[in-house]
C-alpha cells in the first residue's frame, strides 16, 4: 500500500484552521483518508482523527470541488498533499493543497483543502476533521 506522509511545522492561520490546530497529518492515497491528531475545544492534548476526502471533494468539469459525499476517487488516482501559500492571501498565509491524476486531464487537477470558495472546507471541530 502506497502512504504518503505529510509533516507540518505548526503555522499560524488565520483562516487555515487545520494548518494552525493539528500536526502529524498523513494521507493514504490508496484510501484517500487523511490523518492528523488535532487540538479539541478545551485545548487540551490531541485527538487522533480521520477523514475520508471522499466525503468533502467531488470531480466534476475537470475540476476537484467542495461537494458533501463528492466521491472524488472514483475519477481521481494518485493524490498528494502539500504545503503551498494561499492564491489569495499568499505568504504568510500557507494552505494545505491535495493534487490529483484525473480521468480526462493531461495535468494533475489542485484543490485546496482548506480555503475552498472563501470559506474553512476541510477544519478541526474539536479535535475532529470534518468537512
């Protein structure tokens, strides 16, 4: 099984709330669920949490989305996560992004898993992701 581990230095975001309150995040590729042990409420220790990205991102148009139970991985392979300044926002302002191989594209398609369309897609809801 292919695993591909991403390590964060803990950033401060604003609106990146996940880049700001988990650490340790990894991400199987194979299963498309995403790990990290984030920050509850009480701000007490961290919770071991995880989430299928198939219940948060859809392929639709050439395009991964924000979309409730998108099934992304029926059309997309080979998926990665990173660490890359926000589009909008920029330096200092990071974010983490996830590129995919997608049926019909040449190139990989990029979707950002926390700022989607202006607002907090993938967050930590104590100690949780959800999307």
């Amino acid at each position: 099984m292919k695993r591909t581990t991403v390590l964060i230095v803990l950033i401060q975001g604003a609106l990146a709330q996940i880049i700001s309150t988990c650490k340790d995040f990894s991400f199987d590729a194979v299963t498309e669920v995403l790990s990290a042990e984030c920050v509850p409420s009480n701000m007490v220790g961290y919770v071991t949490t995880a989430l299928n990205l198939n219940d948060c991102f859809a392929y639709t148009g050439g395009q991964i989305l924000a979309r409730t139970n998108g099934n992304y991985g029926q059309s997309c392979e080979g998926c990665h996560l990173y660490i890359a300044p926000d589009p909008v926002y920029g330096y200092p302002k990071d974010t983490y992004w996830m590129n995919c191989t997608c049926r019909g594209q040449s190139a990989e398609v990029a979707v950002s898993l926390e700022d989607t369309a202006g607002s907090q897609w993938v967050t930590n809801q104590n100690g949780h992701l959800v999307c």
